[in-house]
C-alpha cells in the first residue's frame, strides 16, 4: 500500500464543518475590526495611512484560532493511510493467488506451455512461504475458490498441478471475478494478492480500475509472458489500473522471491463488526500543532500588557 493511493478519511462527514468553521471566522472578524465603523466613512487608502502597522499584526494573530480549529477539524475525520496492524506481531498476513486457466495459458510459445510455467511458480512461491497461510483461486471467465488461505502450502501447490484451462466451466478472461472473490476470502484479515497470468484482455481494464477505487487490497502480477510483447504490455496497463505492481517471469526463482517480500511486508489486518478492514487513526499526530497554536493564540501582545484591564 502507498500513501497516495491508501489515504483517507475515517469519518469524511467532519470535513463539512470546515466551511461552517471559515463562516464563522469571518463574521467574527468583521464584527472585531475596530475600524469597521471608520471603514465606512474613511477611504479605504487614507485609512490605511492614518493607521499604525500593529493591525497587520493583529490580522495574522486572528488567523491563529481558524488555523488550530482547521486542524482540529482534520483530525477528527481521522486521516489515515494505513490499516491498523494485528496484535499478533508474528502472525503473517495470507497470500491469495489468483491463477489464470484460460485456453491462451496452453499455448507452447514458453516450453512446455504457459500453463505449466505458471503452476511451477506456484509451487515455487510456496516454498518461499513455508508454513506461511496461502490460498487459491483458479480464473477464466469466472472464478473458483480451490483453497482458503491454508499455512499447508504444499497443498496449495498440488492443487495448483491440476488445475487446466480444461476443468474451466467458462471461458474467457475475467480477472476483475477473481480479485472480487479474493476480498471476500481476505475481508476479515487482510493480505495481498498475486495474479499469474499470462495477459489481460483489454475489454477488463475498465473493471480493474473501479475495483481499485472501491478496495485498497495491495494486487501484484507475474507476468507470464515474454518481454517486450503485446501480452506483456497489457499485463502493465493491468498493474498500472490496479495500481500495484507488475514482476516479469525469470527463469529462476527471483520473481517469486520478490513477490513473497511485497506480500510479507503487508501487515495483517484487523476486521471491524461489519467485516471491513479498520483503519488505524491518524489524526492524533496533529495533536502537537494543535496545542502549539492553541498556547500561541493566548499571548499577548506589548500593547494588550500595558493597556491592562479596564478600569
């Protein structure tokens, strides 16, 4: 997860006082300006010249309590960019892979066939998550749950040998069915996904991008295909709407390896009642500025201290 892409507002309502609060602000000002009767009568430059620069001054001390209430306002809408992490520090968030078994995964153009490069991988990826919860999800133009997240990878991985473009009710490629089965699997603990594939037909690009404006689960993809190719190329415009990231197959295990790190640094989540994932509160952070400007705004000013109390 980045920040750009994961920051919002907990409690987005609150933001609707911000006006209510600049109105407010700005009519108190007007009914203290202790010009505001000359203001009426005097010329806006003449006045200005007969008065002394301490209004200036005093015009940016006003802008002490609008600045602390903005920031209060900010802060109980609760920013925040984050899910609020699980108190078990060791227990790591599942991997939910998402396997493509469409016909175009038969063809041979990788030896022996894309489809058996892409099962390979999965076995690969889970021995580079030993005991580690994994789960499985075969798509085509519709999706399958084969596995919940499981800490029995090897199974993962003999589930995977046998999933073809053959045992497919539905042909077609449909990824944005599987990324929906996905959140529903990981909606009470988080997690990351991986998608193996070897392209994403164009006609699902529009569907990727509004899953990523509805969930914020981080999505990456093994390319199964050769650089520099239109398959390829369709894989980046698919990360690139999912706003995630895009690992081109090796021939070696370093792509596995590199998705394994991304997922483990995704930290588990926890679920609030209706099943959603909890945010973790930001907005105390701003609780320092706050209290600054709130002492600022109660300092006097040389002309308020010999002035003294009204007799």
């Amino acid at each position: 997860m980045s920040f750009l892409q994961d920051f919002h507002f907990i409690r987005p309502a609150w933001l609707l006082l911000i006006p209510v609060a600049l109105g407010i602000w700005w009519t108190r000002r007007s009914i203290d300006d202790p010009l505001r009767a000359w203001r009426k009568v005097v010329d806006p430059e003449l006045l200005t010249a007969m008065t002394l620069g301490a209004d200036a001054r005093s015009k940016w001390r006003g802008l002490g309590p609008l600045v602390a209430i903005l920031i209060g306002i900010v802060a109980v809408a609760g920013p925040t960019w984050r899910p609020e992490p699980s108190p078990f520090a060791d227990d790591p968030a599942p991997a939910m892979v998402l396997l493509k078994a469409d016909k175009t995964m038969d063809l041979s153009d990788l030896s022996p066939s894309r489809m058996e490069r892409a099962r390979l991988k999965v076995t690969d990826f889970a021995k580079a998550r030993p005991g580690e919860p994994m789960g499985l999800i075969a798509y085509s133009g519709s999706a399958h749950l084969v596995l919940p997240p499981t800490r029995d990878t090897g199974a993962v991985a003999e589930m995977a040998s046998h999933i073809n473009p053959e045992i497919m009710p539905k042909e077609g490629d449909d990824p944005s069915k599987a990324l929906d089965l996905a959140v529903n699997t990981l909606a009470k603990t988080g997690g990351g996904v991986i998608v193996i594939a070897d392209t994403v037909d164009s006609s699902a690009m529009t569907a990727l991008k509004d899953f990523r404006s509805k969930h914020r689960l981080p999505v990456h993809i093994l390319g199964i295909a050769r650089p520099d190719t239109p398959e390829m190329d369709a894989l980046k415009e698919a990360s690139r709407a999912l706003g995630g990231s895009l690992v081109p197959m090796t021939a070696d295990t370093s792509d596995v390896e590199s998705l394994a790190r991304k997922v483990a640094g995704v930290p588990r989540m926890v679920a609030a009642k209706d099943g959603k994932v909890r945010w973790a509160e930001a907005g105390w952070n701003l609780t320092p500025v706050l209290a600054l400007l709130v002492l600022v705004s109660f300092r006097k000013t040389r002309s308020e201290i010999q002035e003294g109390p009204a007799s």
